[in-house]
C-alpha cells in the first residue's frame, strides 16, 4: 500500500527541524517537544508504510502536507518572539497522525469516522490560518486597521477553505 508520506521523506522532515533549530528563535523546551513529534510522525510514516493489509484512506490527505507544515514553522521561528505560536504549532504534528489514523479505522461507522476526521479537519486548518495571519502580522509589524484589514482576508479565505473541506468530507460520508 502507497503512503501518503513516503519513507524517504523522513530525512526531509528531520532536515526542516535541524533548520528551525539553527536559524530560529526557539526556546530548548519547545525545540525538544517538535523534535519529538517529527520523530513520532515519522514513526508512524515507517508504521503505514509496512502495513500489508488494504485499509482505508482518509478523505483528504493531511500527512502528506506536514514538510509544508515545518515550513510554517521556520517562518514562525524567525519571529522575535515566537514561544507563544510555536506551542501553538505543536498541536499541529498530533492532529495530523489523528486525523490520518481516524480515516484509516475501519472499527468506525463510515459517518462516524467522517465526522471525527472533519472536526480534525477544522481544527487543523484554522490552526495553520491563524499561524500564518500571526506570523504575517508580527513580522511586518502591523497594527490598528491594517491587521485588522489582514485578519478578514485571512478569516474570509480560511472560510472559503474550510467550507470547501468540509464539504468534500460531507460528499465522502455519503459514498
């Protein structure tokens, strides 16, 4: 069966961290709990990998994303100050195994297994957008309006997003 992340990606993560690591502004606490969530994601890459037995996949394919992920947070590393979002990135690595692990349970109802995964969905995406508006905002040092101008385009286009992720959730559930 063909992973989503593929095995030889796992240097690629590791390589992303080692950059954080060097270039960013992360404390040592923060910098040892992502170490160990690449790690456990790239665990359970390895897992998915020597599974023989057909399971099912997820209606959208998160883990596939998470090297972008890294790269989102090389850009929250540079802020000045970014203890704050990169604990708020750590969400990101155990909701991705989560929802990737929920898609694959063939234990759940198909409607369960939708709806967990799409609540995951949600909670992931509007992370990621609210790292991205923060990191922008915080770097170009903007405030009053302006921010507010930045966070409604990020909101509106976040919503476009997600709605149209929870639709295609909504539209495997009913196959």
């Amino acid at each position: 069966m063909k992973t989503p992340l593929p095995v030889w990606s796992i240097p690629v993560l590791l390589a992303l961290v080692g950059i954080v690591a060097l270039i960013g502004h992360l404390d040592t606490a923060v910098l040892v709990v992502i170490g160990i969530e690449v790690v456990l994601v790239s665990a359970y890459v390895i897992l998915q990998s020597r599974t023989d037995s057909p399971q099912r996949q997820p209606s959208s394919n998160l883990l596939a994303l998470f090297p972008g992920h890294l790269l989102v947070l090389i850009i929250v590393a540079l802020l000045d100050q970014p203890q704050g979002l990169a604990w708020f990135w750590t969400l990101i690595p155990p909701l991705t195994i989560a929802y990737d692990a929920v898609g694959r349970n063939a234990a759940l109802s198909s409607l369960v297994r939708k709806s967990i995964s799409m609540i995951l969905y949600v909670i992931l995406w509007t992370d990621l957008f609210f790292l991205l508006e923060r990191a922008v905002v915080l770097h170009r040092q903007i405030s009053g309006e302006q921010a507010i101008m930045i966070a409604a385009g990020f909101g509106v286009f976040g919503a476009l997003f997600l709605s149209l992720g929870v639709y295609r959730h909504w539209i495997a559930a009913k196959e």
